[in-house]
C-alpha cells in the first residue's frame, strides 16, 4: 500500500463554529520548557511539582499528540480543570484539505485573531514520496518580500505566525496523517520514527521564516526535542531568500540545515527576481554560507535555484553558478518554475533543465531536478497564497485547463 492510500480520506466535514478558538486563552503549545513552567507557576501550581508537570504535559501534547486536556489520564481531575479553565491546547481550525492526484496534501488553516487583528489564514502542504514524508510549513502570512516569479510575494505581509502556529501546522498534519498514537492507545505509546508519516520539515511555505526568526526558532526547537516531537534537525530544512544577518544564528540557535533561494548568479538579475539582494548582494550572501555552523561535506547547503525559461536558465549562468559556489559543500535544487495565473514567467525547456543539471553535475555538484508536486492544487512551491486572495472560480478554472493542457506529464 502506498503511502497516500494509507492515510485518512480528506476531510468533508462542514465548517462548524470554533468557540475553542475564540476563548481567547493562551495555548500551552510553543511554549518553551520554561516558558510552561512559567505559566503553571503563574496559575498556583507549587514550585516542587512544576518540573514534573510540564515533562507530563510535554509528553501528552507532542508524544502522544492529544488535544483534549481530559485525554491526560495520569493527570489529576482537578490538574486538569485547572488547565481547561486556563488554558487551550486546540488545533487550528481547517477550511479546506485538498488532496492531489498524486498525493500530495494541502490544508488551508485558519488562525484566530492576535489582538485587535483579523483571523489568518496559511497553507501547509504534506508531499509523501517513497520512504519518506516531506511536511512544508509557512512562517508568515503573506510575505514582506515581493520576488518576482513568486505568487506569495504578490501578497502582503499580514503578519508573523506565533511559535503555536508554526507548530500547529505540524501537530495538525500529525492528526490528519494518523502520526499519533491513538487515544485507545497505552499510555506510553508512541509512534517510532521509522514508521511515520512526516519524517522531514521544510521552512518553505509562505513567508521568510528569518523575518520571524524567534518564533521560528522556538518551534523548530519544540519539533526536534528528543522527549518530545523528535524530528532529526537533519530532517528539518529552512529556506531563505538570503538575510544575511539571521544566518549565522540560524545554524548556531538553531541548528537545521540550510537551504538558500540563489535563483540568479549576477546580482543584476538577482536584484530583479530575489529584491532582497539589494540589501545583501551576492557576495555576502555565499560569504555567510560559507561561515554557516556545521558547514561540511556531510551537512551540505542547499542552493534553489528556480528554472525560468530565457532568464537564468543558459549554459553561461551553469558555469557562473559551479564557480560561485567554489569551496561551499553545496547541492544545487533546481526548480521547475510553477506557474500562477497572472505571471509573466514560464517554466524552462525539459531539455534545458537537463543540460543545465548536466553540466552542473559535470562540475561535481549533486543537482537533482525538483519534482513539481501538487500542481493541480497549486500546491508547489511558490504557489501558496491564502483564501482571501485566492484567484476568483472563473480564473481558477482557466488556470486549471492551462495546466492541464501544459504539464499532461505531471498528471
Ligand atoms: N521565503 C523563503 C521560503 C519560502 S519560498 C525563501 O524564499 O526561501 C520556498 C522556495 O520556493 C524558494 O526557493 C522559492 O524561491 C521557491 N519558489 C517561489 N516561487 C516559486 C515558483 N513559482 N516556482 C518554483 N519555485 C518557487
Ligand atoms: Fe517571500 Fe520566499 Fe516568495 Fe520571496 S520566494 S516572496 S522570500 S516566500
């Protein structure tokens, strides 16, 4: 059985109204060990049962995955009133789940208000492959970034996600996929690691998670604690446009492997598709890759380097890119362009992607040709744009037929 037929069929149930969501209470997830402690402190839990408390509640909320604070068994009755009354621990609520053809899944989530602003909407999208699971979360709503070739960059930044949110995404994932172990399950069940669903997490939905680096941060340190969510910090990938500042901490704080959108070689084009290299250009770009912590032949960078047809896709810039990345342990991503409706750019020739590989091959980098996934859920990378901004039906349709007609191969 393939991976997409063993999980749950989407979801159909009808919106219901949330009053969960709308309590209002802070939730106990992204909250840092210490942070919890806080928090139970603040609420009269005594000092000497608060370290034992929170290794509970960690082990409840992220080995076991629960959402109910009555599902916590070994939890006095009263601890747990005292929670309820308190606090949440509720998932974010789901709009939509789509499923692809080939399989590939995209939930469009919705998040409450943060003080007097609006409730947000974010996409996250799970790509199972062979032996593998890939979970790609957003970091913001919207971007502040407008690259070019990039639909999330037609939208404005909203706003940051919180710690909770970004790890929403992966707890809700979790749920969908059947990652938990189930609420009849003993009471120190987990689910190994080799049997899951979601083995890898990419920082590459919406937004430019180094803009949100805190947050960011917190949870990615929540997804990969050994006690808890346990995911490899080499499974876990964040991709930049190339803020130089936050790079170095992010291998230092964080601890993940790296991934940078390069797009163009010259920083005259890479000012037109990627604006933020006019902040930082180039050469301090590769200058702080190549000072990342953990830097070595084991734990290489990833260079995405999108495929745009008669833009960056000639053999000159091949070369330029093998020189560039001299001395760096690189893989080079190269990305089919994904097509939105409203974009001037067009994927490159199969052919020339694949001299282009060749020849980067030829100077010894890895270059693997990214599989478009999820096109016909505009689901690929760069597509991701919120309900409120999504494309009116008659647009859609059009943009579907196009696809159709364009990329048969994918289907
Ligand atoms: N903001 C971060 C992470 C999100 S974008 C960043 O820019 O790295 C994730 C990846 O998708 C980036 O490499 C981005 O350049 C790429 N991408 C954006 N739009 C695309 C499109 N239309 N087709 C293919 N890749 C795209
Ligand atoms: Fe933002 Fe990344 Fe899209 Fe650029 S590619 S607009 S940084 S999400």
């Amino acid at each position: 059985m393939s991976v997409s037929e063993a999980i749950a069929a989407p979801l159909k149930t009808p919106l219901v109204p949330r009053p969960d969501l709308m309590s209002g209470k802070p939730s106990l997830i992204g909250l840092t060990r210490e942070a919890m402690a806080d928090a139970l402190k603040e609420k009269g839990v005594p000092e000497r049962q608060v370290k034992m408390r929170v290794s509970q509640l960690w082990h409840w909320l992220y080995v076991r995955g629960v959402s109910d604070f009555d599902a916590m068994t070994n939890v006095a009755k009263d601890m747990r009133e005292m929670l309820r009354t308190h606090f949440t621990i509720s998932r974010p609520e789901v709009v939509e789940e789509q499923i692809s053809n080939d399989g590939t899944r995209k939930w469009l989530l919705r998040f409450p208000p943060r003080g007097a602003g609006r409730p947000v909407e974010v996409e996250t999208v799970y790509i199972p492959e062979e032996g593998r699971g890939t979970l790609c979360i957003s970091s913001q709503v919207g971007c502040s970034l407008t690259c070019s070739f990039c639909h999330t960059g037609t939208q404005r930044l909203v706003r940051n996600l919180t710690a909770e949110e970004i790890l929403g995404q992966l707890l809700l994932a979790r749920d969908r996929l059947g990652d938990f172990p189930g609420l009849d399950a003993p009471a120190n069940a987990f689910v190994p690691s080799g049997d899951r669903k979601v083995t890898n997490i990419v920082m590459m939905g919406m937004g430019e998670p180094l803009y949100n680096f805190e947050n960011v941060k917190t949870a990615l340190l929540i997804a990969s604690d050994g006690d808890g969510l346990s995911l490899s910090k080499r499974r876990i990938t964040l991709s930049t446009s190339g803020v130089v500042p936050e790079i170095y901490r992010t291998g230092e704080e964080i601890g993940v492997m790296l991934a940078i959108s390069l797009h163009a070689v010259r920083d005259e084009l890479r000012d037109m598709l990627v604006p933020i290299n006019k902040k930082y250009p180039l050469k301090e770009l590769l200058e702080a890759c190549r000072r990342y912590p953990g830097l070595a032949n084991s734990r290489r960078i990833t260079f995405e380097y999108v495929m745009l047809k008669d833009v960056n896709d000639s053999l000159e810039d091949a070369k330029l890119l093998a020189q560039l990345l001299k001395g760096i342990p690189a893989k080079i991503n190269l990305i089919p362009f994904n097509p939105w409706p409203g974009t001037n750019y067009q994927c490159s020739d199969w052919a020339q992607i694949e001299k282009f590989a060749d020849f980067i091959n030829q100077a010894g980098y890895a270059s693997p040709i990214r599989t478009p996934r999820g096109r016909d859920i505009l689901a690929a990378c760069g597509q991701l744009k919120s309900e409120s901004e999504r494309m009116r039906k008659t647009e859609r349709l059009a943009f579907e037929a196009m696809m159709i007609a364009g990329h048969g191969e994918d289907d």
